[in-house]
C-alpha cells in the first residue's frame, strides 16, 4: 500500500517565486535509501507526457521526478501577481505527476525569461529528459537542451 503526503510551499528568491508540491508516494523505509531525481521541464503537455513515461520507465533505479514549469511574466506585471492563475498551473502539473503514478514533486517558477528560469531552477548537474517533436528546423525544446548542457546538465532529449 503506497502512502500519500502532501507538501506545499512558496519560495521567492532574486525576484522569482517558486511554488512547490511535493507528492510522496514513497513507504517510510523507502526514504533512507538512495535516489536518482529527474527533471522533466513542462513544454507542453504531450511533450511532458512522454518525458514521464520515459522516466517511468527506470521504476528499478528508484527514480523521482521533479517537474519544472517556467511561467515567463512579462515586464509591465509583478513577478508576484503572474496573469495565469496560480492554482491552474500547480494543478496542471500536479495531475500530470499523478497520472504517471511517479514519486516527486512540482515546482512553478515565474521569471521574465523563459531559458533563463529553467537554468536557475535546477541544481548543478542535474539530469534532465526533455522530450521533442522531429522538426527540420531547431524547436523550443532544442534550444533549452543545448542551454542547459551548456549550463552543466546532463540532458536526454527523447523524440515523441
């Protein structure tokens, strides 16, 4: 039987706020041993589906997911009144994690530029799938992989 435990928190940092939940779906003696954490950025929500499933998929390495979603908010607005509702995105990504069944957390940053936020949200070195759609020409996703490898993250980039 999985327990369920909810954490809820706002961090601001440097003009930026952080809205953080966290969903254990761990057994109290699962915390003591080692974990791999995985970064998924929320592109869109077909994308991030098949950056979770592919983490599912490494259920022997005892893998938790921290999804990541930068809401870019433009200059004339507060960082901290953003124009998209709040509860909308934490519950977007909230029901994203569920689905999937995968132990973690997610996090709402709000920062003016969109690379920028993604590259000071995630620890040094962290590992991160990043799923894209096969185009000719380079995508969004494209060019937050390249930044964040270039940055020091390890980045696997899966095509949906």
């Amino acid at each position: 039987m999985k327990t369920t435990k909810q954490f809820v928190s706002e961090l601001k940092f440097d003009d930026r706020t952080i809205a953080r939940h966290e969903i254990d779906h761990r057994r109290p003696s699962d915390i003591t041993t080692r974990v791999l954490w995985v970064v998924i950025p929320y592109t869109t929500p077909e994308l991030t589906r098949a950056a979770l499933r592919h983490a599912g998929v490494c259920t022997d390495l005892n893998v938790n997911v921290s999804l990541v979603d930068i809401q870019v908010v433009p200059f004339p607005c507060p960082l901290d009144q953003p124009p998209v509702n709040q509860e909308f995105s934490r519950r977007r990504l909230r029901d994203l994690l569920e689905q999937n069944g995968l132990p973690g957390r997610t996090d709402v940053l709000y920062a003016r530029d969109w690379l920028e936020g993604f590259r000071r949200a995630l620890d040094p070195h962290s590992l991160v799938i990043l799923a894209r759609k096969k185009r000719w020409w380079r995508t969004r996703e494209d060019k937050l992989a390249a930044a964040l490898r270039k940055a020091g993250h390890q980045v696997l980039l899966i095509q949906a």
